[in-house]
C-alpha cells in the first residue's frame, strides 16, 4: 500500500518468510496415519489452498494411493480440484483414470477440457494420461444413457471436433443429436417460452419504398414498395435491390448479415456451454437469418411476376454488367438451373457454380483475364478465405495484440464499464463513455476518485483532454470513430472511408494499432460463408457443400429442406457477386 513505510514492509516480509517455515514443517508432518483426519477438518474455502501446497511441496508423496482414493470416493466433487494440479494427476494417473471411468459427470469433464470455450481462463486442468481415446468415448456414451444429462454438453457431443485424443464416432454423435431434440421438445412441452417472427411484404401505392416496426406480438415487419421494384426492372437495379432495399450490404458494402460479438447481450455470452470450435449466434443474427431468407424467398416471387428470376438476374449481372461497368473478363460464365428442376436438383447445380464464380473471379485478379484452359487444369475447389481483392490493403483490422490499445477501446466502448454511469446523467441510461461524451458536456470532477485513474491513462494516451472550462474533449475525432468502427464491425473497408480518415488509418498502422490485410472476403464474412458451406472452421455448420456433394444431403422427398438450402445457396452467391461488384467499383474508382 502506498500509505506504508519501509520499516513497515521489512517487517511484513520478516513474517511472510516465517510464517513459510510454519507452513512448510506443518505439511511435511502430513502421512497415511493423519491425512484423513486432518482432511476432515479443512474449512470449504482452504480446499484450494490445501491441494496447491500438496502439489507444490510433492506432499502427495507421503499420501498412499488407497488413501487418496478413498478421499476422493468420500468427496467426488473433488476431482474438480484435482485435475487443476499436473503433479498430483500424474502421479495418481492410474487411480484418477479408475476414477473417471465410473464417475458420472466424467464426460462433462473432458468435454469441458477438449471442446468447450473457455472464455474466462479459468483453472487449466489436466487429463489422466492413461485415459485411452477408447476411455473417452466409453466415458461419452455412458453419459447419454443417464437419466438426467445437461442439454449444453450434448450439444457438444453431436459437433465434436476429433482430434488425436478425443474422437467421438458417428453412430455416438448421432446418439446425441436424437437425444438433444428428443430432451429439447421436452423441455418445451410444458414450457411457454419467448416467441419471435418476421414479416416481409411487398404492398402497392404506399409512400414509403421502405419500412420496418414491431408489433405488440413481437412481430418485426419489413414492407416494400412494390411500384418502387416495377419501375425500376432493370436487371441490375434488382440485383442491387438487395443492397438497398434488404441491407445484405452495409454502407461500406460489408456483409450485414454476419454474426457479431457486440450484437449478443451480457447474458447470452456468459450463460451455457460454448464450444471453441462453433459459430457463436444470438437473438440477433437468428433474426437476421430469418429476415434475409425470409426477403429472398419472396423477392423471388416478385421479380418472377416480372418475367425473370433471380438465377436470371445473377447471370446478367456477372456476364454482362460487370463487363459494360468495370471491363471484367468479357469471357465469364455462371449456368443456371432450369424451372423445371426440383429444388434437391437446383442445390447440386448451383453449389458447382457457386465454387466456379469464386475461381473465375480468382483468375481475373492474378491475370485480368479468364484461361478457362487453366481454370479446367485444376479441379480442386477454392476456399473462400482464398478469394484475392483486385485491391491492396482492402480492409483494416484492430491489432489485438496491443493491449494498451484494446483497454483504451473498452473503456470507450464497452457496456461493462462504469464511465458512463455518472452524475448527474446517470438516469439518461447512456450505454458507453463514447455515447455519454457525443451527448453531454462531462467534467473530470463528476466522477469519482476510483475512477478518475482510467480517465487519467486515456488522457497519457492522448485519446481525451481537458478543455479550458475542464470538460473532456474527444482529442483525434477520426482516430475515435475508426476504433468505434472496429469495435462495432469487427474489420473496417479502408477505400471506403473519406481521405482523411483513409491517413488516420495509415498513422495507425505505423503505430501498430491495425493491420491490413486484403481479400475478397473478410475474415468475419469468410467465417460466415464457412459456417454455411463447410465444416472447415466450426464444428456446428450447415455443411451445405459437403453435403450434397457427397450426398449425405436430406432425402430427396424432404422438398422443404431443400428449398431452404437452396435459398440458402442463392442468397451466399448474391453475397458473392455484391462484394466481386464492390471489389471492381473500388479498382474503378481508384484508377479513374
């Protein structure tokens, strides 16, 4: 503390170097004659600390293997404790491995050490090294025979992720997957739950080409301006509908349909059990999901009135509108599907071409051309993290590795810390110090003392100063509102940004605050499209590709589910061809 003086600490030292010594000749008088005894008496709270100086002085070794089993029978909650301890989970590698095999949360246990998300860091535990994979499985599938399993962990069982410690075979995954819907329905049956839905309409004579509102019933409802889309029939301008009149695209042509860290509450990122390896939604991009397939499906009724179709449209635009606009290679081919085909037919059509665009578009940016002669060579598909940006230093990215800087970025943005909770604004519920700060006139001396030390480092960081009046003052508005744009988006398009917002990021990335990086994609689109097509990044995708490419799709006769992978499929390749059309207006607009 800084209120003591030199003498005081020499003292606390002193004391802290006896009080080892006490502890220390304590545990070394610990054996097979006391251990029991001694155990019963720890106070709930000491456990820790106990099982942390057994480990550390190599106490263990004075406690025999029959006893420390017999502790653990007693107390089997306790595994918890020791499996945070390497040196007592080796050295008892045998009788904890007896241990798990009969203990019945054993398989939340390793799920929780191989798959789940740990995003707090808390203790690392450790596994029995004499726990076969053959264990482990064993372990799993006992599990789902219990009469009482965690609907969070056989979530996690069905999408797995082997490795060469932990697999889990397909008949077991399959196991759980009829379990988690079977224990899912039941668990809905006499429960009401929260209900949420979408509305899309196309309505005539309206005096808006757009609008949205929810109704009491928790309804969102999206209507358009059908005299809006008739008028305005020109292929491209419908292609361009669903930029404008749907926002698949934000104003800096991202993709708005990913799913966003910020865009998940408080509750739904710390409640239930994550795997590390899933696409991690919310309320917010189920909505979205629903939304966007929902305006797809219906615009495609619309444009059809029209005497055209969205296969129509898309074909026009990457055959003959990319090449009138931006020169793109006269060459460029996309099939289409034919009316006549079922929707399990349209999927297994469209899902080559789809890879095909892809592979073409990578060929114009290496050499401003289309050799289908090199494109046929190679038959292998492209991943979409793969895909070149005819433009160098496309997106930005904020460097996670500077920790100063991402503090710096919390405490402006984050809804978890206290600077916007402040007198005399506090009833005015503001969100974020940045939001508190755009509204409202603040001074240093309305906050606190335990406060005014995260002030005070902002301003060391030159991201706030004082005025003369002691109001606090955004210092770099440019530099604010580009983290506030990583922050919200995750990655930002750096030529669609103004001038001198494009030389802040510059500055920036000499200060090694950002990164650039260029693709068609970014990575938080490219994760999208994977979470969709593939099991390459998360274990909990629609593997639509591989599905129907190795056809272990849904049967044929299941009309409805292919319908919906196809305007699954439709909707990935609008994205696609709205971002090779964002990708050529900027090396437009760049060399003009």
């Amino acid at each position: 503390m800084k209120s003591w003086i030199q003498e005081e600490i020499d003292n606390f030292k002193q004391k802290a170097t006896e009080y080892g010594k006490i502890t220390g000749q304590f545990f070394s008088s610990i054996n097979d004659s006391n251990i029991t005894e001694l155990y019963e008496q720890i106070l709930h709270n000491y456990i820790h600390s106990f099982w942390e100086i057994v480990s550390n002085y190599n106490v263990f070794k004075q406690i025999s293997k029959p006893n420390f089993s017999k502790i653990l029978e007693n107390e089997p909650h306790l595994i918890y404790e020791i499996l945070t301890h390497k040196r007592i989970v080796d050295y008892y590698n045998t009788e904890l491995k007896n241990f798990l095999l009969t203990y019945p949360q054993s398989a939340e246990i390793l799920l929780s050490f191989y798959e789940s998300e740990d995003e707090f860091h808390k203790n690392q535990k450790f596994i029995p090294k004499s726990l076969t994979i053959t264990d482990k499985e064993n372990i799993i599938s006992n599990y789902l025979e219990l009469p009482e399993t965690n609907l969070n962990y056989i979530k996690l069982i069905k999408n797995v992720r082997n490795s060469n410690d932990f697999k889990i075979s397909d008949r077991i995954r399959l196991k759980a997957k009829r379990l988690h819907k079977s224990e899912t329905e039941r668990f809905f049956a006499d429960k009401a739950g929260k209900t949420y839905s979408v509305s899309v309409s196309f309505i005539e004579n309206t005096s808006k080409i757009k609008d949205d509102y929810v109704d009491d019933k928790s309804v969102m409802h999206y209507t358009y301006s059908l005299d809006f889309i008739r008028k305005n029939d020109n292929p491209y301008l419908l292609f361009l509908n669903f930029k404008y009149l749907f926002k698949f695209l934000d104003n800096q042509n991202r993709i708005s349909l990913v799913s966003k860290k910020n865009q998940m509450g408080t509750l739904e990122r710390v409640m239930g059990v994550y795997s590390q390896n899933e696409y991690r939604i919310g309320k917010i991009f189920s909505l979205s999901e629903m939304t966007s397939q929902a305006q797809i499906y219906c615009y495609n009724k619309i444009v059809s009135e029209l005497d055209t179709s969205l296969e129509n449209i898309l074909h026009y635009v990457f055959t003959t509108v990319f090449q009138e606009i931006y020169s793109f290679s006269d060459n460029a081919r996309f099939l289409i599907p034919s009316e006549k085909n079922s929707y399990f037919e349209k999927v297994r059509l469209l899902a080559p071409e789809f890879e095909s665009i892809l592979k073409q578009f990578k060929l114009f940016v290496e050499d401003r051309n289309i050799d289908f002669e090199l494109f046929q060579i190679s038959s292998s598909p492209h991943s979409v993290k793969d895909i070149p940006s005819l433009n160098k230093n496309k997106y930005i990215y904020f460097n996670a590795a500077n920790k100063e800087m991402v503090s710096c970025s919390n405490l402006f943005f984050s809804d978890q810390t206290l600077l916007a909770y402040v007198e005399p604004f506090k009833e005015e519920k503001y969100h974020t110090f940045f939001e508190l700060l755009v509204n409202e006139q603040v001074s240093l001396n309305m906050y606190e003392e335990h406060q005014k030390p995260q002030l005070n480092y902002l301003i060391s960081k030159n991201f706030i100063k004082l005025d003369d009046n002691g109001f606090i003052q955004i210092t770099n508005t440019e530099r604010i509102l580009i983290f506030k744009d990583l922050y919200d988006n995750e990655f930002v398009s750096f030529y669609r940004y103004p001038l001198e917002f494009q030389k802040e990021a510059l500055q920036m990335a000499t200060e090694n605050i950002v990164f650039f990086e260029s693709s068609l994609f970014s990575k938080s689109e490219q994760s999208y499209f994977n979470y969709f097509l593939n099991k390459s990044e998360f274990t909990n995708g629609l593997d639509l590709r591989n599905s129907y490419l190795h056809g272990t799709q849904a049967n044929p006769e299941e009309i409805q589910k292919h319908e919906y992978n196809y305007f699954v499929y439709l909707k990935l390749l609008i994205l696609t061809m709205l971002k090779i059309d964002d990708d050529l207006q900027i090396l437009y607009t760049v060399k003009n």
